[in-house]
C-alpha cells in the first residue's frame, strides 16, 4: 500500500513553461523532506507514495501528467497547468 504524503511546498525553477517550473516537492512530515519531481513521479507510478496539497481545506490528489511527451506533478482539479502546485510556498 502506497505512504500519503501532504505537500506544503515546491522549489521552482526559473523556466516560463509551467510544466517545467516544479523541480522539487516538499512537507512537513518528521520534520521536513523534499523530493526532485522525477523522484516523485516514479514513486507514484511505483505505486509506493501518493501525494496531496490542502486547497481551501480541501485535500487535492496529485498526480502525474504529461505534455508534449513530458512527465510532470499536477493535481487532479488543474486542467492542463499544475497551479495548485505553483501556488504553494518555496520550500527553504
């Protein structure tokens, strides 16, 4: 069974391209961790770790979506871009 885990922070890179703007994920959890995107990605498709952010109280699913053939964390009520990601703090 998968570990859930909140996400409370992203580092972003510079990059215009929503899609490619998440470089790292971030929580709270035993005093703090980060994980690259790419690690996340697989450990979600492993099925080892699900992810979500708290959106106006309301627990948001993450999920891996892809766009011109790229991978990349998003949550499930974004359309295309990951804004309920994008709108999380910077991770220190």
């Amino acid at each position: 069974m998968a570990e859930t885990y909140r996400i409370t922070c992203v580092r972003k890179s510079d990059g215009r391209n929503p899609h490619e703007r998440i470089r790292k994920i971030g929580g709270p959890a035993g005093g703090g961790w980060t994980l690259t995107q790419e690690d996340a990605i697989v450990g979600i498709e492993a099925g080892k770790w699900r992810f979500y952010v708290s959106v106006d109280g309301v627990e948001v699913w993450v999920t891996v979506g892809r766009y011109l053939g790229r991978e990349y964390l998003k949550t499930l009520d974004d359309s295309l871009h990951p804004d309920g990601l994008l709108s999380l703090p910077e991770c220190r």
